[in-house]
C-alpha cells in the first residue's frame, strides 16, 4: 500500500507483536506434536485431524473479519471449492496432491474474488447476503451437475498423499503431522500479513472506512483482496480434507459449514494465530468428550454462537482470558484492563 | 398457452408466500438493521406447528392460525431477549441469528424428524377453465396471503401506526423524542414479521411438503426478493415476489426444474450489479 495509508493507520495496531504471535505459534507447535505419542484412541486424533484441516478455513477468516471486520458465511463454500478442485483433479487424472493443493488455492481466490465483486458497489451487510446466496447456490450446484461431481453421491479420492522421503502416506499420525503442518504454515501466512503494511490497510478499513478512503485506500479493493486471501487459504484446506478423508459430498459445504466457521472463529477469538485453532480443536473436540448425540451438540452449538455474540462478543477465549486477568489483576483500578476501543470493538459495522 | 397460464397461477400462490416471508425481511432489516438470515427457519418451524396441528385434529384454518400466533410470540421473545440487548451493533444481530438457523433447525429436527411432512390437501378441488385446471388451494393462498399483505401495506401507508414505523426507519432517535415508543414499535413489527413468516409456511404446507432443512432455501428466497425490491422497502419486496414467483414457475414449466431455486439468486446477483438499491430504492 501506499506510504500515506500506512502512515495512517500506524495508529491502528494489531493485537500483540510479530514476535509474540510468532511465538505463542511455535508454542502451540510443539504442543501440538506430542499429541499423537498422548491421545489415548484413533477416534480422537481421527477427529483432532478434521480440527486442524477445518481451522485452515477459520484462519483464513481470522483475517478477514479480525483485521478487515467484514464477515462472510461463503468460506465454508469456499472450502468447498477446493475441496471439489482436488478431488475432480484427482479423479480424472489431472493432477497430484501437490499440484491440487496450488490449484485449490487459485480456484478458492477466483471464486471469493468473483463473490466479492458483486458485493463490491455495495457494502457490509450485502456482502453478508451475497456470500449466503453463493453458499447456497453452490451447493445446488453441486447436486445439480452430476456429471461433474457426483451429484449427491459426491467423489471418491483413490489417490495417496506422496511425501518425498516418505512415500506415500497411510497412518493417521502421518496424515495428523500432515495437517499439522499446512496449518502452521497458514496461520504464519496470516501473521506475516496480518503486520504487514496490508494488514494495516485492513485495519484501517475496519476502523474508520471514511478516513480510510479519504487518505487514498481503495477500501473495497482491500476487503476483496483479504476475502481472495480467505478463500485461497480455505481451498487449500478443502483438498487437504479430501485427500485426508477420500471421499466428499455437497452437504458438508453449504452455508451451515459457513456458519460452523463463524462459530469456531467466536469460541477463539478472530485476533490471535491460536484463536482460531483452538476454536476448531473445543469445536470438534468437546462434544466428543461429553457424548453428546449430533443432533443435540448442533442445538447446544447454536446456544452457545448465540450467548458468546451476547456476552463476549470479541470470542470465547479472549473473554475467558481477559477475565481471568481482570481476576488476577483483582486490585487495579478500573478501566486500565480495557484495551483500546473497549471491548465490543472486534465486532465493527 | 395452457401450461403458460397454468403456470401462471403456480407462480402467484409461490409469489404470494415470497412476499410474506421478504416484507418480514426487509421491515425487521428496515427497522433494526439487523440482517436476519433465521427468518426460513421460522417459516419452517410454523410450517410443522401447523403440520401437528392438523395431525391432532385441528381444522386446517385453525392450525394456520396457531403456526401465525405461535410463531408471532417467538419473534417477541426473541425481539426482547437476543436482539435489544445487542440493538446498537446489528452485526451481532446477524450472527445471532446464525446462532439461531443452527439451535431452531436441529431442534425441529429432534421434534419432528429429518423427513419430509405432508398434509393430505385441505381443498383437493380442481377447478377447470378449459383446458387450464387449478388447484383450489393454490387460489386460497394467494388470496389469503394477497388479503393479509394489503391489509398491512394500507396500514403501513395510511395509519398513525404506520407513519409512527416509518419515522422509526428513517430516524430512530427522532421518532423516539417526537414520543414514539420505539422498543414498543419494533418488538411488534419483529412479531408482525415472524408471524407472516409462520403464515407462510402453515400456507405453504398445504401445497408442498416441509422438512426442517427447508429453511436456508426459503431464506435466500426472501433476501432475494427483498433485494431485488430494495432493502427496506415493503412495496418493493411485493413487486419482486410477483416477479420472482412467476419466473420461477415459467421456467420450471419450460425447463429443467431442478434449477427453479438458482432463477431468484441470479436475479438478485444481476440486480445487484445493475441497480444495488433495488427496485425501489431505500425508504420503507
């Protein structure tokens, strides 16, 4: 962007540093790479598998809404894209994983990029609307055009994953480290821009638009490139689930995945690298635990977006932590816990 | 030209169930700013209040009406409870009702089961003018719907009411120091709109069956018209439900139905391009 606009915005800071973002991601890393040697079945890490693929998505959206705050219910469509990407490559011989996985990623920008420029001459709540409609009209999509994707019945990946040194992968540990790795890899992709001088454009657009503007941001431009960001990132994720679990089918890629999103994103929080991983990791993880049957953990699910909007609408976990601080802290006057903006101020327009 | 006019009256009965749901759309959207994507859901869930209403023995108008009031209370408590707390900042009001397509979804799931329901035809007469044959049915919802819509839009144009509405819309905090009750004023319009809502889907049920995944479709099909009409404007969402309804049944009478619910989305996506305040601009 250009000098003014950082100039700008430099007084619109992102949570934390570079460094400490940095840091508590490796944390997380190497936290996470002993869980295969502790997790007591293959069921768990099975489903800890499916977390880490589905936070790719809610990373992507992290930036999105948490730095730009515009949200969108297409992401989980765009997924979806992907998804369809690597597993039609797959079955027609087209391509290998990796040569899917960039494949998706251009094919989850275009499409975001195509969404987003019918929103572009209006805004915020239309942009809503219109990623809704994609969502949905995807998915018709998908049933409809059977010759190309199965129609209900969706495809199956027959393909393996081929790492060099490796072979081809089989165990679910392989396919967990697998994960593991794109989803670090994503999440520092959006920590570099995140404080990069776009992120700061980002930043700028969600505070103050106007002023934004005025200063020479062409603030559509940025929220459409932070969605083709999201939607790159969110095709990646969908190759990575086909190749994870072989088979796809239209339903899990609608609008509701779009919401799933959303949830997950409100249980971490939108601000953080960790945010959104743990938000997915609680997401598929505790309803397991307390054995909950589907149809009740989806109620419990909608409960529970609802009363984090109400009560902590910054997220689940920032709220948790900010209150345990407050606690900690007990003795402080008040108001020095407030961050700037106060605390509704992760959810703008 | 017979299955032109055929069509014609299909269109008009689903035309005048897209207008009840997109006039609940674009008044609480109007009112509140609050981008309610759970209002299919509410058509849904009064679709198989009614549905159970019948099947316990309740005569068919009366099972209307219970879907109409049950799903008017719903949206009272969801007015007072979810939406005033958070009214300064609509996009929690969106994602609240996200919150809400999830937990009303599964919960008719868990109460009614994932199949499809039906109710044997309330009026099962045919009647033929000519070669045309309508259903019965089909011609009572339209003119109940058609009724019901007229009366509100007269009541919306003509009364104290109406203007106290309209005052609220352009400017909140104005119509609040001229005296207008507005909390008042907006928990009942929220419960005007559901309950149109849940008339819809009682209506709809005795022309096609309902099932608790119904709702996204029936969502869009309301946000569609709304916008094409222009957000906020209830005039608008009537002339787009009547656009909307007949193209829908023309081209699913000429070709493939299987595309009927991707007609009104490409509709809205062109309107959006070519003319993004609607038909009839922004005012309510």
């Amino acid at each position: 962007m250009s000098p003014t606009a950082s100039t700008l915005t430099s007084g619109v800071p992102a949570q934390g540093t570079l460094a400490s973002q940095s840091i508590s991601l490796a944390v997380l890393a190497a936290a996470f790479a002993i869980v295969p040697a502790v997790v007591p079945s293959a069921h768990l890490l099975q489903l800890a598998t499916l977390a880490l693929i589905f936070a790719i998505p809610a990373i992507g959206l992290s930036l999105l809404y948490g730095e730009a705050g515009q949200m969108s219910v297409a992401n989980g469509a765009l997924y979806g894209v992907g998804a369809y990407v690597g597993a039609i490559g797959a079955r027609e011989q087209l391509f290998s994983f990796w040569a899917g996985v960039p494949c998706a990623a251009i094919a989850g920008a275009l499409a975001a990029f195509l969404v987003g420029l019918t929103a572009l001459r209006v805004k915020g709540h239309y942009f809503l609307i219109v990623t809704f409609a994609f969502a949905e009209l995807w998915r018709i999509c998908l049933v409809n055009l059977k010759g190309l994707t199965g129609g209900n019945q969706g495809v199956l990946v027959l393909d393996e994953v081929r790492v060099p040194g490796l072979g081809d992968l089989h165990t679910l540990a392989q396919f967990y480290y697998l994960a593991l790795a794109f989803v670090l890899a994503a999440s520092f992709c959006v920590v570099l821009l995140r404080f990069s001088s776009f992120g700061q454009s980002l930043r700028a657009v969600r505070e103050n638009e106007r002023l934004a503007v005025s200063l020479g941001l062409n603030a559509p431009m940025v929220r459409l490139a932070a969605f083709a960001v999201s939607g790159a990132l969110a095709g990646v994720a969908g190759t990575l689930y086909a190749y994870t679990v072989k088979h796809i089918g239209p339903d899990l890629f609608g609008a509701h995945a779009g919401i799933q999103l959303v949830l997950i994103l409100l249980i971490g929080g939108a601000r953080s690298p960790v945010g959104p991983i743990v938000g997915s990791l609680i997401f598929f993880l505790v309803p397991e635990i307390i054995a909950l049957d589907p149809i009740s953990t989806q109620i419990v699910y909608g409960i529970v977006l609802i009363l984090i909007v109400m009560l902590s609408p910054e997220g689940l976990a920032p709220g948790v932590s900010r209150a345990v601080m407050r606690y900690v802290r007990g003795a402080q006057p008040v108001g020095t816990a407030q961050p700037v903006g106060g605390p509704s101020g992760s959810i703008s327009r | 030209m017979e299955i032109f006019l055929q069509q014609v009256v299909n269109g008009l009965a689903l035309a005048s169930v897209y207008a009840l749901l997109a006039v609940g759309i674009t008044l609480i959207f109007g009112l509140t700013g609050v981008v309610n994507f759970a209002h299919g859901e509410f058509l849904v869930v009064g679709a198989l209040i009614g549905y159970s209403a019948t099947r316990l023995g309740l005569p068919f108008p009366f099972a209307v009406m219970l879907a109409t009031l049950s799903m008017g209370l719903a949206g009272l408590l969801i007015e007072r409870f979810l939406f005033r707390p958070i009214a300064a900042e609509p996009i929690r009001g969106f994602i609240v009702s996200l919150g809400l397509i999830v937990a009303l979804q599964h919960i008719a799931l868990k109460i009614w089961g994932g199949e499809q329901q039906a109710i044997d035809a309330p009026l099962p007469q045919i009647l033929s003018l000519g070669e045309v044959r309508i259903s019965a049915m089909r011609i009572v919802v339209t003119i109940v719907t058609g009724v019901v819509l007229l009366a509100f839009f007269i009541m919306l144009k003509r009364s104290r009411w109406g203007q106290a509405l309209r005052a609220i819309a352009i400017d909140r905090e104005t119509a609040s120091t001229m005296g207008v009750p507005v909390h008042r004023y907006v928990a009942g319009m929220l419960a005007i709109g559901t309950a149109l809502a849940g008339l819809g889907g009682a209506l709809l049920l005795s022309l096609f069956p309902m099932s608790p995944f119904s709702g996204g479709t029936y969502t869009i099909k309301g946000f569609a018209v709304a916008i094409i009409g222009g957000l906020g404007s209830v005039s608008g969402a009537l002339i787009a439900a009547v656009l909307i309804g007949l193209t829908e049944a023309i081209a699913s009478g000429y070709f493939s139905p299987a595309w009927t619910n991707a007609y009104a989305f490409g509709a809205m996506i062109l309107i959006l391009l070519l003319r993004p305040s609607g038909l009839r601009g922004t005012a309510a």
